[in-house]
C-alpha cells in the first residue's frame, strides 16, 4: 500500500464514518468497476492532458446515472484535479481495511481441500470469531494437496489444520526418534 493511497484513505475514511462510510464504500467500488468496464473513460479520467474542467464534467455526469453521493464526488473530484485517480483501487481496497479495523472485522483467507458448503463455511467463521474475538470476513479457496482439513490466515496468524501438515509433524516425529 503507497503511502499517498492510506493518506487518501484515511481521510476519506474521517469524512464519511460512522453515518456513510459503507455507502462510501460500495460507492467506491460502483465507480471502479464502471472505470474497469468502460477502458475509454478510464482513459480520459486518468489522462492529465485533458482539461480538469472536462474530466469533472464527465465525473458529474458519471456521478449522476451512479448515483454518487457529495462526499464520493468531491472525492472523486479532488483525485481528478491532482491526477492521482490511478490510484483509486488501491485507495478503495486500503479504505475497505481502515473500515473494517473500525468496525471489528477481520479479514480470513481459508484455503481447504474440498470445497466447503455454507453449514461448513458458517461453522469454519464461528471457529475463527471466537478464536479472534472479532466479526470474520472470509474468502475460501480450494487446494486438494491438502488432503483434508483447512489452513486459515486470520490478520498474519495461521492455524493450520491440514491432514497434510499433521502428516508432515508425523514424519517429522519419526525421523528425530
């Protein structure tokens, strides 16, 4: 994270908490992907050689059908005037993070062997909260060289409940005896 994206983020973050910042935040996200689906007008928001007064014009207009409250477009407004909406994902992702520290949530990253339905997911979450003592946001992948079980990253602590890290203590133990 650069350390002019955590600025913008922060104070974004100051401006809208508590009463807008997850409306803020879907706002932020609406307007990226927008800037993602439509590449020409990534193109002209991002290119300093088109006048600010156009680029805040088409903001306006952008803003208008996404329905972007004041605070996101004076935002969005002052990342144009000093050309640094390039930085808007990384803006969006690091706002998402200081909301989340605000609002108790961590983020989880739980990486199985099997797919996991929601009663397992559900089950896997009140596991990590009450590890964490925090609400958990979790995102889940599959790896099948785990054999079986989970690994989770919670905020840099890993809890490793993989039949193929138990197989590795295993052998470990066999080959020290």
């Amino acid at each position: 994270m650069s350390v002019a994206a955590s600025r913008y983020a922060r104070a974004l973050l100051d401006v809208l908490y508590p009463a807008k910042a997850e409306i803020g935040l879907e706002q932020l996200r609406s307007f990226s992907s927008m800037l993602t689906q439509q590449a020409d007008a990534k193109l002209v928001f991002e290119n300093p050689t088109v006048s600010t007064e156009h680029r805040k014009d088409l903001l306006n207009k952008v803003g208008d059908a996404l329905k972007l409250d004041t605070s996101i477009r004076n935002f969005l407004s002052l990342l144009i005037e000093r050309n640094r909406l390039d930085l808007l994902g990384e803006i969006t992702s690091t706002y998402e993070r200081f909301l989340d520290e605000k609002l108790g949530i961590v983020q989880a990253h739980v990486t199985s062997a099997l797919a996991l339905d929601s009663a397992q997911q559900g089950a896997v979450t009140a596991k990590l909260q009450a590890l964490t003592g925090k609400k958990v946001k979790m995102r889940v992948s599959v790896d099948p060289a785990l054999i079986g079980g989970f690994i989770a990253e919670v905020g840099g602590t890993i809890y490793d409940g993989s039949i193929r890290q138990q197989l590795q203590t295993f052998r470990n133990s066999l080959t020290q005896a």
